[in-house]
C-alpha cells in the first residue's frame, strides 16, 4: 500500500507529464485521463491532481511571467520545456495550496532530475529556492 505522499508525488508526476505533452499537443482531456489511470490516481491522490492542473491551467500566463522574472538573463524560450514545466507546477502549487515548501522544491528537482538534463535539478532548485526568498 503507497502512502500519501507518495500518492501525491504519483500526481505531481502525472500533472508533469500532461504539461509537458500539452506544450506540444494542446489540450487533451484523453491524454491526461490515460496518464492518471497508469498512475493509478484516483480518490484523494487524482482530486488533488485534477486541482493542481486546474490551477496550473487557468493561471498558466501569470506562472510563466513568475518564471520569467525570477530567471534574470533567461528567455523563456532558452529553458528546457521539461524544466519551465517543473517551475510552473512547482511555482503553481507554492501560491495555491498549502504544501511546504521543502516539499514542493524536493518533488520538482527530482522530477527534472528524471525527466531532464544532468544540470537541470540544479537550475530548478536555484530557481525555485530564489521565488521562495523572494515570495
């Protein structure tokens, strides 16, 4: 049997996942249905997905210009898409729900740790230690 937090990192994974795709395809209900059901999401763990991407979603622009004023000399288009994704979760989940912190910054470092470049976890630690500070 997984523990909450696990099932919430299984969530996390999955919102990731969807975003990333998103940034390619577009919205695809299909797709992040399919995603949570190989995650195994459901009760608390996909109630808690469903709202981390709702919020990601309908907040998306303001996220993006929170990235974008915290990574002084960087474009947008100069970050990875697998590490903006990781900022904008993280960065979504820090302002709309109550998560600690250390929490928040652990799951997303070890996500672009996976998902991204061998440099990658240390750029969105920066980055996301530096909203924190400055938030």
């Amino acid at each position: 049997m997984s523990k909450p937090g696990q099932k919430r990192s299984l969530a996390r994974e999955t919102v990731y996942k969807y975003l990333f795709a998103r940034n390619f395809n577009g919205e695809d209900p299909k797709l992040y249905r399919v995603l949570s059901e190989e995650a195994g999401l459901n009760g608390e763990s996909k109630a808690f997905a469903d709202s981390l991407l709702k919020s990601v979603i309908s907040h998306y622009d303001t996220l993006l210009q929170k990235v974008e004023s915290i990574v002084d000399g960087y474009k947008l288009e100069r970050i990875y898409t697998t590490d903006k994704c990781a900022l904008v979760l993280a960065i979504a989940e820090l302002t709309y729900f109550d998560t600690p912190k250390p929490v928040v910054i652990d799951e997303m470092v070890s996500l672009s740790s996976i998902y991204s470049t061998e440099k990658s976890s240390d750029f969105v630690n920066g980055v996301l230690a530096k909203y924190i500070k400055e938030n």
